[in-house]
C-alpha cells in the first residue's frame, strides 16, 4: 500500500511540474560557403566529347560552336577554351571564357570524358584557385549527344 501512495504522490507532482523548453539564441557567427566556384557554373552542356587517344590531330579542327552537329558522326578534332575543374574533377571543353569572377566556361559547353589519356606535355594551362584553362586547346575524339 506505502508502494501505491508513494507512486500516486510522485505521479502527481510530476504533473504539476512546469517544464520550460529553452529557445536557442541568436549569435552572431556568419556561415559561408567555402566551396570553390565552379568551371561551369550552370552545368549545362550541349554535348560530350569522348577523347580518342590519337597521336596527331590532321585536318582542321572545328568550333566548339559547331561540334554538336557533328554529333554521330566520324571522330573529329574540336578547338576551343579548355577548362580542367580540380574541385569538381570536371573536363569542359568551351566556345569562350567567361571572367566575372574567376574564368569561367562560356557557352556552348562540351563535357569531356576520358580527358586523362591525353598527353598535355609542354602545354601552358594559365591556373586561377582550383581551375585551370587553355584558349586555342584542340581535342581529338567522338561527338555524343547527352
């Protein structure tokens, strides 16, 4: 009987008790994004260059303007401004370079896969933060839509 006075006397306090939630408070600690701004931004592209390993590059190269009707066809050498994207590990191949805030990859926008098997000996990549870029790069390889 003590057992169940006791218990009554303890489940009534507690529902007497008052239980206060605190409230975070404000400080003032500003968070910020510390991730690098991309090559390209919005991400879009308008096709893909997949890199055929070729020794020479004959013939002329075509814009990076008019590479995406060639898509389908026979591999073919493309020229534009080369974008490596370090943060992002992205390969853009550009039809100009965008500086607002950094070098950026101005449209159109080939992705580029298989980019790791071209030999870039003795080319002069300028560098800004965590991208890199090439004006006048020439790329051998197969057009794809995406």
């Amino acid at each position: 009987m003590v057992r169940i006075v006791t218990l009554a006397l303890v489940l009534s306090l507690t529902g007497c008790a008052t239980v206060q939630l605190l409230q975070p408070t404000p400080t003032d600690i500003e968070i910020t994004h510390a991730d690098p701004m991309p090559a390209n931004p919005s991400g879009e592209w308008d096709a893909v260059l997949v890199i055929v390993p070729e020794e020479r590059l004959l013939g002329r190269a075509v814009p990076v303007e008019d590479a995406v009707s060639h898509a389908g066809e026979a591999e073919t050498a493309v020229s534009g401004v080369l974008f490596i994207d370090t943060a992002y590990v992205e390969t853009w191949l550009c039809g100009s370079i965008i500086d607002e805030d950094g070098p950026r990859c101005g449209a159109p926008a080939l992705r580029v896969e298989g980019f790791d098997e071209v030999d870039t000996e003795g080319w002069r990549f300028r560098s800004a933060g965590t991208v890199q870029w090439l004006e006048n790069a020439r790329l051998f390889g197969r057009i794809e839509h995406r």
